[in-house]
C-alpha cells in the first residue's frame, strides 16, 4: 500500500508540474531601454498593444543584460529541461543577426540567430556533456522586412519552431547544458556580443519562458494538452525512481519478516534453555570458568574475569578458576616469596614453600658438573658449592643474551653487554634513537645541510634536497643548473638557489617553467597550432601569420606536379579545402564519377544559324556552312546576332560575343579584379572565344566588392578584411562576407572538398581542428527527426496510477517500434 500511494503521489506531481503555469522574464524590459538612451537603439511603432518596438541599427552597439536580470535568466534555463524564446521581429533582408545569445568571449554558448543571408534560423548550443558549439538550422526567411511572431522551444531533446503560432518544424537534438557555469558568460540582445552578429531591423519583444508549453505566451489557441518531450522525460525518471524505491521497500519488508519469523519462536519472557535450565531475560549464571548471561532470548559467555595476582610465582589450584598467592617466608630478617629459592651458605639450598623455608645440603660428588682440567688447577670461588677451571669460554655453552647484545666471558660465568646503538640489560635491548639528542655518547653528530634518520642500531645522516655527499657527516651544494641534472623545460631558464633552483619560461613563453609553450598574441585559427613565439604551424589548407589566410589550392601547381583536379575537370577552392566540378562542355558521369562530354548538338543546346550544321567537338561545338545561303551567324534567346557582334547583359555585367556561330558570355572585368589572381575555377562560364570580351570594364554597379564601404572585417583580426563574395573559415564555419554583412554558417559537404571521393566513395568533411559537419549525404543515411505529436492519441489521464502508466507503456511502446525516421529537415 505505501508503494502504492507513493506512485500515486508522483503521478499527482507529475500532472500537477503539467498544469503550473511557466515562469517568464521580459528580456527587453531589463534592458530598460525606454528610460535610457543607447547607440544604434531608437523607438518606434510595432504591432503589438501597449509594448514598445525598438529598431536596431548601426555597426556598434551593447545591449548587454548584467547583473540579476542575467542571474534570473541563468536560473530560468537552469531550472527546467524546457524553455522557450519568444520574439516579435521585423529584420531588414539580407541580415544576419542574433535575436539572443549566451556567449562568453568570441565562443557560442546558447543561441537564436535569423540569417537573411540563407533564409534560415538556426539554434547554436553546446550539448550536455559536451565542449564544442552544435547548430541546429530551421530552413525559413525570416529577414523579409515584415513582422513575425517566432518561438523556439526545446523541451528535453526535442526542440521546436513556431513562425506567426504555425508549427513549422520538431526536432530531435542532445539536449543543451544547462549548467551556466562557463567563465565570463554573458548574456546579449540583438548580438552576439559587442561586435559580431549585429541584428538589424526591430524587436518589440524578447521573452524567455521556463517551463512546458512557452509558446502559450505568445499564442495561447495553440494546442497544449499533449504532453511535451520534457514532461515525458520528467514521467519517465518519476517512474524509474519509484521502481527503485518500491524494490528498496520490497528488500526491506523481507528482512522484516525474516525478524517476525524469528521471535514467533521465542516465548513470552524471552528466557533462555541451557542444560535443562531455564534462565530468565536478563540473568546470570556461571559455568564452569565462563561467566554467562541470558540477553533477549540469546546466550553470551565469557571468561570470568580475575584480580591481578600480587606475587612473583601465583598458583592455581584444582577446582578453581583464577590463580592465588601462597605466603610468604621470613628468614633472617628476609621475606622470600612462594617458590623462590636461594643459597644461605655454601653447598646449601632453600626454598620457600606456602609460608615453610625447606633447606637441604647439596652434595659436590652429585650436583657439580665434571671439569676438563686437573685438581691442581682448579680452584674454588667464595659462595659457590662448586670448583671452576680458568680459561672456560662459557659463552660457547650457551648464553641466553639478546640478539642485539655481546657476550662476555669471565672467570666462573659470563655476562652480557648491549651493543653499540642498544641499552639495556644485555638480557633485552631496545634501539637507541640517537636523532632524539644532538652530540655526546647517545646523540648524532649530523652537520647542516643534512637530516638525521633513525636505523636499528645506529642512524646515518641523509643529505638535504640540493645537496650531495662529501662524507659520512657532511654534504655540499649541487649546481643542478650547471650539472644539468634540472627539469626545466627546454625553452625555461634554469636559477640556481640554496639547496635547490627554479625554473622560468623565456620570453615568448609561458607556463611554469617545468613546461613552457611558446605565446601567439592572439592565438592560431582554423586549427592551426602554436610552434614558436609568434608563429603558427598551420594546418592544411591554410597560411599566415595566425593561419587566418586560405590557401588556393587551384592555383597552378609547380612543374611536374599533377593538378588538383584531372582535366577536364577544373577546381573550386573553399576555405581550407577546394572540390572539383566539370568544365563547361562537360558533365558528371554520375556513375563512373568522371567528367565526360556535352554533345550540344543532339540535345540542342548550340548557337548555330539554322542554316548551319553543328558539329560536336570535345568540350564544345563548331558551326559549318555547307550551302550557299549558310550563315555563320548565332541564335541566341530567339534571336539572330550576327558574326563578330558583342553585346551586353545582366546590366552590363556579363559581356557575349557572337564567333562563327558559337556564342559566349563571361563577366565583365571590374576595375579592381586587375591585382587579382584569377584563374579559371573562379571563371567558370569563361570560354576562349570570350577571353577578350572579359576584359571588358564593368559598371559599378556591378562591382560591388570593390567598393570599400561594402567589405567586412574579421571577427577577432580587424586588421583583415575581406571583398564582398569572399569566404573565410572562423570557429569552424564558412563565413561570407556580402555587402558589408557578414554571415556564417556549418560546412557542406560540397563547400570542402565534395561529399564522394575520387573513388566515389562518401566521406565526410574534414577541417584542421573541427568536427565533421552533420551531412547526411557523406553519412550514408538520412538525418532522424522526432516523430510529432508522441502522445496526442492517448486519452486525457486525469487521476491515478492507472492513467499515468498507460501513458508511460504507450510512449515507450511508440519509442522500441520506431523504426526508422523523416529527415530532419522536412517541414512540418
């Protein structure tokens, strides 16, 4: 029953956690941003009553939330394993821009950004357990210059897009950390920090929501009675933590029977059967030399215990358990005890006997022992019954001296001495700790720079650390620098101290001087890593200083060394890598993964008059007259151009030339592509009867990249910067610059390197020091996608236990038969 009502507690809990209402902060409203003024942030009109919409603009700014806001906000996350972002947003087109960050430094920490850039939104934030930023990208334009009401929720591992209270897509993910225990962490509206990601257009709300169902807030007709992905989570460790407590009662109700089994045998009184006897709780009783006693139905014996006898020979008696002393003897004015014996006179015994002194003669004939010398040697000693040889070694019979003790011989006996480094009485000896006491008979004579240790029988002088031996008492320095036998690493300095030395990294080092690596002000990017003061060892694909520069890999290669990419084939760089795509004329064989011929003549892709005949060549075509009336003219978008004509499309962009019935475009020369290297992967629409027209000056329309108002600047390197169209590599992602907007984003498998290999085979993107990026082509599958709506065929469980573990068997039930999943990607 206690079972019982505790799963049905839980269960209560549970349904009760369901219907609490969600723990909301007003994140603009911290900011206060109505009493205060702040660069780039002006008021204006939005859609919603009674909120006021701020418009961001400008490239510098700081709304940056301090203080108990961020601490309230921290808390929020940290609480519950669901939450919400709610906004209201109008973005400008072509933006990229963070709606609300927790970052620390340059580093992602938990993220919603819109990029108008790829038309997309996407969820940056570091999994449980884990190091590295993830991104999670939701395909939808919302940089279109009108309002939108977003929400993004993540419940457990599941997260969820709401555009104007439409869901739009649910996914599976890790599930965020939600420690918030990151160093300098702090938290940002409208960027990602003081200078990157600048969001611009306006916000009339940020809200962040803790608990199930946020987007209720913003959209309260949406449906909310199917429980969330987190509320599962919750039901499911409520249910596991019951099972556990339910087998802990079971283990303990056992034990308690076991107990109950037990006394049932025991009578009323608890009393106690021994040899026929009964004894009752509690008493007493001796037993032979035991003493014994009846406690709780149980018996327990021990030895009786006896008075300390006060005499040298204690005796015990037949029938008695402890030994007694018998009396004593006085004799002459002394009192001898029980059993001693001693020699009044000479060849006389006496020994006392229970109070009686019994003396008897010792005859010489019997008791003394036969000697190995002459009568005429030996020779009597006063007190003694019996006579002596000189010169006997007694220690050689036997002796009875202590181990650590010498024996001596004398004239009728021996006697023992305790050696050196013992006292005693030669009988027993104890070690003498001559470190206890300095100098003299018993001390040490240790000298400084040394410490006393203690051996049996005597003691040596240890030399301190830094020092070595110059005798038995004494030790001197050691130079360890000098004598090269320090730790330091080998780009520390190596000082030398009394005794000991210490260590210091040079300069252009640091560390603790045991172990120094050498200082790049500013780091090494793109995985590149540090070699050197100053100087960066870049990985593949990558230059520079601080490894910030890409390498063409397409640029001509040196004599002798094969391109790249095998002609016809012509290369494409990318940040840190490059891939290779056909060259015009020519397509992919999507079987032998090789690059073979268009023939524009039969799929009627040429330019060639109607009066001439096309003639497939490789990699393109060539008109040929064969009539009279044959003209060398080209037909070109339903209209004829002559022979020899050039003209201009895209705005004066693109410049075409008609030659001989083939007609080509490339793009018009800008005024600053002249300093640059351009070769053929960036000219891919170039043909060579066109190579002239490119040289054609472009307007300025056209050339944006040029103009130096629309180029950006790297995120930690200001010093860099980059052309409108160009891309770079930072923190793992490509980023691009377009406009003077920068945008980045994860790899593809095409932006580095291509998804297949020359063998055709799939492989996944590899970038010096990032992870591989999620693609599902290079993966071999398709990415997984959480099945919506996991509970919403279940009946409403109101009460009880029953309701609350059908709703557990349906879920797991519906979770072990999944089998396989949408891609991740589709809509919802």
């Amino acid at each position: 029953m206690a079972g019982a009502r505790a799963l049905l507690a839980a269960c209560y809990c549970w349904w009760w956690l369901a219907a609490a209402a969600a723990t909301e902060l007003d994140l603009l409203g911290a900011l206060s941003l109505h009493n205060t003024s702040h660069a780039g942030v002006t008021l204006a009109p939005g859609t919603l009553p009674q909120r006021s919409a701020y418009v961001l603009q400008g490239d510098s700014r700081s709304l940056q939330i301090e203080g108990e806001a961020f601490n309230h906000a921290a808390e929020l996350l940290r609480r519950s394993p669901e939450f919400t972002v709610l906004t209201s947003l109008r973005q400008e087109p072509a933006n990229s821009g963070t709606i609300i960050s927790f970052s620390h430094g340059f580093n992602r920490y938990l993220e919603v950004q819109s990029s108008g850039r790829r038309d997309e939104v996407r969820l940056h934030y570091v999994a449980a357990g884990g190091a590295a930023p993830r991104v999670e990208t939701f395909p939808f334009r919302l940089a279109d210059g009108s309002w939108h009401r977003v929400a993004l929720s993540v419940s457990g591992a599941q997260a969820t897009l709401y555009v104007d209270c439409h869901l739009l897509y649910r996914r599976l993910i890790p599930p965020p950390d939600r420690n918030f225990t990151q160093p300098q962490l702090t938290l940002w509206i409208g960027q990602r920090n003081n200078k990157h990601s600048l969001f611009k257009g306006a916000l009339q709300e940020v809200r962040l929501v803790s608990g199930p169902h946020g987007y209720l807030a913003q959209c309260p007709g949406l449906d909310s009675e199917c429980p969330t992905c987190g509320q599962f989570a919750l039901l499911q460790a409520t249910v596991q933590e019951l099972t556990t407590h339910i087998h802990d009662l079971s283990l303990k109700l056992v034990g308690a029977e076991a107990r109950i089994s037990r006394l049932e045998q025991c009578d009323c009184q608890k009393s106690c059967y021994s040899n026929g006897t009964v004894h009752a709780d509690g008493a007493t009783w001796q037993r032979d030399c035991n003493r014994c006693s009846c406690v709780h139905g149980e018996i327990t014996c021990r030895p009786v215990e006896c008075d300390r006898a006060e005499c040298k020979n204690p005796v015990l008696h037949p029938g008695e358990c402890c030994p007694t002393c018998l009396r004593q003897c006085l004799l002459w004015g002394n009192l001898y005890e029980h059993g001693e014996r001693f020699a009044p006179k000479e060849c006389a015994e006496c020994v006392c006997h229970d109070g009686n002194m019994q003396c008897t003669r010792v005859d010489p004939e019997l008791a003394c022992p036969r000697l190995p010398c002459d009568p005429p040697q030996q020779f009597s000693v006063p007190g003694e019954c019996c006579k002596f040889c000189p010169g006997v070694d007694y220690c050689n019979m036997g002796h009875s001296c202590d181990e650590n003790a010498t024996c001596m011989n004398l004239n009728t006996k021996y006697t023992c001495k305790c050696n050196q480094g013992f006292q005693g009485d030669g009988l027993t000896c104890q070690d003498v700790d001559e470190c206890q006491e300095a100098g003299g008979l018993h001390g040490h004579h240790c000298h400084s720079n040394t410490r006393c240790v203690n051996v049996v029988g005597g003691y040596v002088c240890q030399c301190l650390g830094g020092y070595t031996r110059k005798d038995k008492f004494n030790c001197v320095e050691v130079d360890e620098c000098e004598g090269n036998t320090h730790g330091c690493h080998a780009d520390a300095v190596c000082t030398n101290t009394p005794g000991s030395y210490t260590c210091r990294c040079r300069d252009g080092y640091e560390g603790d001087g045991y172990t120094c690596m050498p200082i790049c002000p500013g780091g090494c990017l793109n995985g590149g890593t540090c070699v050197a003061p100053g100087r960066c060892g870049c990985g593949a694909g990558f230059a520079g200083a601080r490894c910030e520069r890409d390498l063409d890999e397409c640029t001509p290669p040196a004599p002798r060394t094969p391109p790249p990419c095998a002609p016809p084939a012509l290369c494409v760089n990318t940040p840190g890598s490059y891939y290779c795509i056909c060259a015009h004329g020519y397509k992919k064989d999507p079987i032998l993964n090789t690059c073979k011929d268009v023939d524009e003549c039969t799929e009627g892709s040429h330019t060639c008059h109607h009066s001439a005949r096309c003639v497939n060549i490789d990699g393109g075509f060539r008109c040929e007259c064969f009539t009279e009336n044959c003209e060398l003219s080209c037909s070109w978008q339903g209209r004829v151009v002559s022979e020899g004509a050039t003209w201009r499309e895209a705005g004066g962009c693109r410049v075409c030339t008609c030659a001989a019935g083939v007609a080509a475009c490339a793009r018009a020369t800008c005024a600053c592509d002249a300093d640059d290297n351009v070769t053929a992967t960036f000219q891919l629409d170039l043909l060579s009867t066109a190579a002239s027209a490119s040289l054609v000056s472009a307007p300025a329309s056209c050339c944006p990249h040029c103009d130096a108002r629309y180029h950006c600047r790297h995120q930690e390197m200001h010093h860099v910067t980059f052309r409108s169209g160009e891309r770079w590599l930072y923190q793992c992602q490509i980023c691009e610059c377009l406009l003077g907007e920068v945008d980045c984003w994860e790899p593809e498998c095409e932006e580095g390197g291509a998804c297949c290999s020359a063998g055709g085979a799939p492989h996944r993107l590899q970038l010096a020091g990032c992870e591989p990026p999620h693609c599902a082509a290079c993966q071999g599958g398709q990415c997984a996608t959480l099945v919506s709506n996991l509970a919403c065929c279940v009946h409403r469980a109101r009460r009880g236990v029953t309701a609350a573990l059908a709703l557990v068997a349906l879920w797991w039930g519906r979770t072990r038969g999944r089998t396989h999943r949408k891609h991740r990607g589709a809509r919802r």
